[in-house]
C-alpha cells in the first residue's frame, strides 16, 4: 500500500529563528554593532509576542554562535552585557505571558555571573506552559551532535548503553532540544541563504524561509509573510502527494 501524506496543518508548532542582520543595520546608520544588537531587542519581543498570541509551542532563537566567539571583544562583551540585562529585565513579562525560557548551548564557555542569571531564570519560569522559549547561546549544531555523542559513547563505555541499541530516538533525546518536536519552520533574516551551524539535526524537514529584512527591521508583517509562506507548502517527509 502507498502511504500519503496527513493534510497540512496551517500553524507551525514550533518556529526556530536565525537573527541576522543586527551588524548591517548599524553600519547603515553609522553606529557601532552593538547598537544594532540592541535594536535586536525589539524584535525579539515582537517575535515572541506573536507567538504567544498564535499559541505557537516552542520558539527557538539563535542569539550567538559558537562562531560569534571569534568577533572581537568589544562586540562579545557588549553582546553578552545585552543578555545579560535582557534576562532580567524581560524575566516579568514572560512570566506574565505564561513562557518557559530555557538557554541552549555551551555554557561553560560563558561567565559564571551569566550561567547563575540563566539558572535564575530558567527556574522562575519552569512550572510555566504556555510557550517554550529556547534562547541558543554559545551553540553550534556541531557541538550539540558531538556533545550528545560523548555523552552515548561514554554510557557506553560504563556499561549502561549497548552500541546496538542506538538510534535516532535515543541520540535525539540527548540533543539540545530533547523533548521538543522538531521545528516546523526555520526563518532567517539579514538576506543569508545559509544554516551558519544552528540546529543542524532536527531541521532535517523542517520548511525554510529566508528574509531580506534586517532584523532589528523584522515586524509583525514580516512575522505574517513567513507564517503564510509556511501554510502555503505541502510537507512530504519523504512519501507522496495523496
Ligand atoms: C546577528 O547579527 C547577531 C549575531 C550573530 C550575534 P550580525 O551581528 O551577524 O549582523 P550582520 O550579519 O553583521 O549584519
Ligand atoms: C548566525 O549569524 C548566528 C546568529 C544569528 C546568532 P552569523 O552572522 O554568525 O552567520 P554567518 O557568519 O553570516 O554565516
Ligand atoms: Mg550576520
């Protein structure tokens, strides 16, 4: 018997964002770079907004690369500066908003003044089940493989886990993401036809949309070109049209 695809479902569940655009947009006003990553902010707020207000599940954005590391120090720190304020200063409305924020990425390469406000926040909003939030920090989709490798291989080697008994739904429970379904819809601004390394495994078929919006420009009609553009393709995953 031939399988067809279930019929498309208009919403996306869960929406991951490539922020980009934040560097182009000072320079076009002739500020530095990180005044066009607080400009960023509004944007991020609009986003998540939106969210919220559609019942999206999870929203996943890409604040820092593991790349981003090798910028120079003025704008990692001014970066980092901005996060930091932002989880204090945003953690109320969040709250308000019913959203459960969780941080992916390498902390250990983040200060501990940092990695204890994650904590903070992370623990305020954890009972909360409106929208999951992740914030990729300090990630790469690279790391999260390989992070969740070392961690199989090493139960491996105690004994706790066969070889054999990998597969898709073990590995992916050790990724960054575990326990979320894969997104549906992957938007990147800042006019980059590219993945830069974000969540290389569970964007296998998730619907790409990229935009030339600067992000810091991103607004709620850019929001709506996406989403429209989500309910207009016929996902297939691999079998056929009915
Ligand atoms: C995205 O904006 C934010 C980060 C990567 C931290 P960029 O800073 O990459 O902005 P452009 O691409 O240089 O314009
Ligand atoms: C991707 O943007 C990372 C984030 C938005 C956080 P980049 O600006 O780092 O990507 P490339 O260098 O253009 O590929
Ligand atoms: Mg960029």
């Amino acid at each position: 018997m031939t399988s067809v695809v279930s019929p498309q479902i208009d919403l996306p569940q869960h929406i991951a964002v490539v922020m980009d655009g934040n560097g182009r947009w000072a320079k076009a006003r002739g500020k530095a770079r990180s005044s066009g990553h607080k400009a960023g902010l509004k944007a991020v707020r609009l986003c998540i907004q939106e969210c919220v207000k559609r019942s999206v599940g999870a929203l996943t954005l890409f604040a820092f690369s593991s790349e981003n590391w090798q910028r120079s120090e003025i704008e990692v720190v001014a970066i980092m500066g901005l996060f930091f304020n932002s989880l204090e200063s945003e953690i109320k409305k969040l709250n308000t908003n019913n959203v459960r924020i969780r941080i992916i990425g390498n902390r250990q390469r983040l200060t501990l003044k940092l990695q204890q406000r994650i904590a903070q926040a992370e623990a305020r909003t954890a009972e909360n089940t409106g929208l999951n939030l992740q914030i990729a920090v300090s990630y790469g989709g690279r790391w999260d493989v390989v992070e969740a490798t070392r961690v199989l291989a090493s139960r491996c080697v105690s004994g706790d886990l066969r070889a054999d008994d990998i597969d898709e739904v073990i590995f992916s429970k050790n990724l960054q993401l575990a326990g979320l379904s894969d997104p549906d819809l992957f938007i990147r601004t800042g006019g980059e036809r590219r993945i830069s390394n974000f969540l290389l495994w569970n964007i296998a078929y998730t619907e790409l949309h990229f935009s030339d919006v600067l992000w810091p420009d991103f607004a709620i009609s850019d929001f709506d070109l996406a989403m429209n553009s989500f309910s207009s393709r016929q996902r297939r995953f691999g079998l056929v049209s009915p």
